[in-house]
C-alpha cells in the first residue's frame, strides 16, 4: 500500500526543491519515501546519498521524532500521516 | 537532578547584589541559594559572536560569578548586524575587549576572563578545566567536533546551539552520561558542501533566539531545576514560527563517549573535518584562477570571455561584476546545457568559494577552458571597482 509523507526540508537544501519547505512523497519505507523524493528533485540526491547509494553519514533522517538509526534504517516503516525530517549538520554560530 | 556548583560558605550576596537580583530572589526555584549557586559558577563561552553576544549578555545580568570567553577575532562592521555585544565604535577592536567593556556595564560584579586565543587540541583541555559549564557558540566543524570531544574528556557539559540562516539546533550535550555531538553526527560534512554563515548568511534575530534559549539552558543547569535539553535536540525554524523537537540518544559505538572509546585524547580537527594547512578550502591547482585585474585586462583586450556569477539572485541586488550571467551554484547542475563547453569561462561568487566548487563541477562535465576568479567579487572590489559595495 502507498502512504503519503510528508517530508521536511531543511534551509540549507530547498535550493534543490524550488525552496519548498516540505515536499509530500509516498513510499511503504523510508528508503521508499527518500528514494521518491529524490527522484523528483533529482539534484538533492548527491546531498543525502554518496554515489554508491549509502546515506551521507552527516545528514540525519528523522522520522517523526526517532533517529532512523535506531529503528531499523531505511527499512523502517512509514504510516500515512507520518513526517520525515532531513536535518544535516549545521555549524553557524557568529 | 543534582547541580553543577554548591554555594559555599564563602559566597555571599551584598546589599547592592540582593537588591540587585531582587527578581530572581522572590522566584521560589532561584532564590538566595540559587543567586550563590549563580555567583560560584564559571561558564566558558566559545565565541563573542552571533550567540556568544545573548550568551553573554544574559549571563552577566543575571549574575553568574566567573565569565570566560574565548574568541581572537576582531569586531568587523558585518558584525554589527547580530552580535549585539558590539557596538558600531568598535569596529576593529579586539571582541574580547570589546565584549568585556559592555559586560562590565551591566554588570561589574561578574568577574570576566578573556582567552583571547584560537582554541587548539594544545589549549583546549586546559582552558576548559577551570569551567562549571561550556557554552558552544562556535561557527565551523573543526571547532565544534573540539569543543564536544574537550567537553567529554574534562566531563564539562555543552550547551550548543547551531544557526544558519532562519534555522537554528539546541541541545545539552556530554551531560552525565548523556549523548554527545558525535552521537548525533559522528562525521562532519567535508568542506564546502555546507555553507557557513559568511556564505550563506543568517538573519541577525535567529542567534539571539538560540543564544538566550542557551542562556536559559545554562542557568538551570546552574541552579538545578526543570528539565535540561538533554536526550533530544530543539529545531527552530523561524519562517514558519515552528519549534520541533527530536530524540536525541546516547551511541554504545561512540568514538569519544561510547562503551569502548577509540578517541581518549583531543585530535588534530582540521585533518579530521578534511582541511589541511592554513586555508578554510583547499586550493585548486595552479593554473585554475584568474585574478580580478587578470580578467579586466582579458576583457580590456578584447578577449571574448563568458562571465558566470554562480551566486543567489539577492546577492546580485548588492553588488554585480557588469555584463556577467547569473546561474546560482546549486542550480548549476541542471542548467549546464545554456552553458558552452569549449567557451572560455570565469566563474565568480562571494569570495570564490562557491565559485571554486562550480569551476570542479564544471570540468568533471567536460569544460575545458574554466577559472575561478580568485577572491570573488570582494577582490574585484579591492583590485577593479572600489566603488563597488562590499558584504
């Protein structure tokens, strides 16, 4: 079954999503929903994935409020209704 | 929860402090014990910028006794924007001087401690021994992967805060067996894929969002009350008024606070966050840059040169080199075919940063004939076109 999602986008990467905020996206798992997502703003892709497909080690995928990494990555399954939230590491500070 | 200081018979409130602090002292959680508790800590606060300013600010007004900054910048008029610790006659004074002639207005009781040194794997363990609490308010990831491993192996906790441009992070980090920043982010970006806040600016009232929110969060780690941002990370975004919050959990495999850390000792943080040497990018090869009066002179000569401006569209508002085309960098990728690969082409942004990045790009997708103007548009300005304004 297809669940819509919405996902978040941070500042930093809505360059590479005609500055939406949030995009909304289907997909039974986060790898789905991520995969979709970049499918459709294919430029964001080389900011979230390395070129042999790993998630960049220094972007964090939350769904809802979990670190994917504690829930079983990007098989970790999505309901609808559910938000996805892209957070890279930001260091501004002065 | 336990606190960080213990007023100790030794502290003691004059009539001019307790009049002073009256508005903390009828507050049942503050109190006269709290404002001795405020009066026998000592905060380090990395940074007399965008967060060190609220940080500070608050801080001396509400009486925490010992007040260490560290920062060896000098107040630079793109300052004046957010760092409200600064004022407009400081510009080109050291920040420490400038921040501790505002603090001792507010309040001369703190007693304030400059280090007015680049924090350094040789200084760090050592400043930060002498502190209660460390206040994050740096600005690049070598710095801030120090600061988290300094705060773990002193056992000193870390109240970050991040920002960039309308977004801001918070968290109490290395507090008694809480996560650290490398359970969050074990590595950092390599250089150049995130911009800084020089690059990609901020807007002057987000880090006095973050800031007091760090404030506030020092305090009650002082005094001891409420709930600290420990286990979860506060995102802040102010075009939509939206605080979110996310968990935020202790890795076992972490490399500085985990079960079996593999770092017990500071690192070289450069190397680690991919830069070497003195500069922020590495340079490009020779042959890949072009100086501002090299261009001029190309195109005095008449030599049919294609200028690209990869900056954003508001930049080109402040400033623009003339009879330049506009493809902001991260449009860049799927613009390539209103470029030609065998023009010979300058690619201009900022500072040359950007530009650099889009000159690599450009080669790896078959231009032959690209350079980067070296310096950006603010060496045009300092070499060509001085009335060009700068930002």
């Amino acid at each position: 079954m297809v669940m819509a999602v919405t996902v978040h986008i941070p500042t930093a990467l809505r360059a590479y999503t005609d500055r939406r905020e949030s995009v909304e996206t289907e997909g039974g798992s986060v790898g789905e929903v991520l995969q979709q997502l970049t499918a459709a703003h294919p430029p964001l892709r080389p900011h979230l994935f390395t070129p042999d497909g790993r998630l960049r080690s220094f972007v964090n995928i939350y769904l809802n409020d979990e670190d994917i990494r504690y829930t079983g990555r990007e098989s970790t399954p999505v309901k609808p209704g559910d938000s996805l939230s892209i957070v890279p590491a930001v260091a501004g500070g002065r | 929860m336990a606190t960080l200081t213990e007023p100790t018979p030794a502290i003691e409130l004059s009539k001019d402090e307790i009049l002073r602090y009256s508005r903390h002292l009828i507050i049942p959680e503050v109190g006269v014990d709290g404002q001795k508790k405020l009066k026998a800590a000592r905060v380090l606060c990395i940074g007399a910028g965008g967060l060190g300013a609220p940080v500070g600010l608050y801080l001396a007004a509400a009486g925490v006794g010992t007040l260490g900054m560290v920062d060896f910048d000098t107040v630079d008029f793109t300052n004046l924007q957010r760092q409200v610790i600064h004022g407009t006659s400081d510009v080109g004074r050291p920040k420490l001087e400038s921040a501790q002639a505002t603090l001792s207005e507010i309040n001369p009781n703190v007693r304030l401690v400059p280090h007015p040194v680049r924090l350094s794997s040789e200084n760090a363990l050592e400043i930060f021994r002498d502190y209660d609490l460390v206040v994050d308010g740096t600005d690049n990831f070598p710095t801030r992967y120090l600061v988290n491993d300094a705060c773990v192996l002193t056992g000193v906790p870390n109240v970050y805060a991040s920002i960039f441009r309308f977004e801001g992070q918070a968290s109490v980090l290395a507090l008694s067996g809480g996560p650290c920043y490398r359970c969050w982010y074990p590595e950092p970006p390599p250089p150049g894929l995130v911009p800084s806040c020089a690059e990609g600016g901020v807007l002057g009232v987000l880090p006095g969002i973050m800031g007091t929110i760090q404030a506030m969060e020092a305090i009650k780690l002082i005094l001891g009350i409420g709930t600290p941002l420990k286990n979860r990370v506060l995102l802040f975004d102010a075009l939509q008024l939206r605080f979110r919050e996310l968990k935020l959990r202790q890795n076992p495999d972490c490399p500085v606070c985990g079960a079996h850390p593999t770092i017990r000792e500071l690192i070289d943080y450069q190397e680690f966050c991919g830069i070497r040497g003195e500069a922020a990018e590495p340079e490009p090869p020779a042959g890949d840059e072009v100086t501002p009066r090299e261009l001029q002179a190309w195109r005095q000569r008449g030599r049919p040169v294609f200028v690209l401006d990869v900056r954003e569209p508001h930049e080109v508002q402040i400033a623009a080199i003339p009879d330049t085309t506009l493809i902001p960098l991260g449009e860049l990728p799927r613009r390539l075919n209103e470029l030609q690969p065998d023009r010979e082409t300058v690619v201009y942004c900022r500072s040359g940063q950007r530009s650099a990045r889009a000159v690599r790009h450009l080669r790896q997708a078959g231009f032959t004939k690209v350079w980067n103007l070296k310096g950006g548009i603010l060496a045009w300005a300092d070499e060509v076109d001085p009335s060009l304004p700068r930002y």
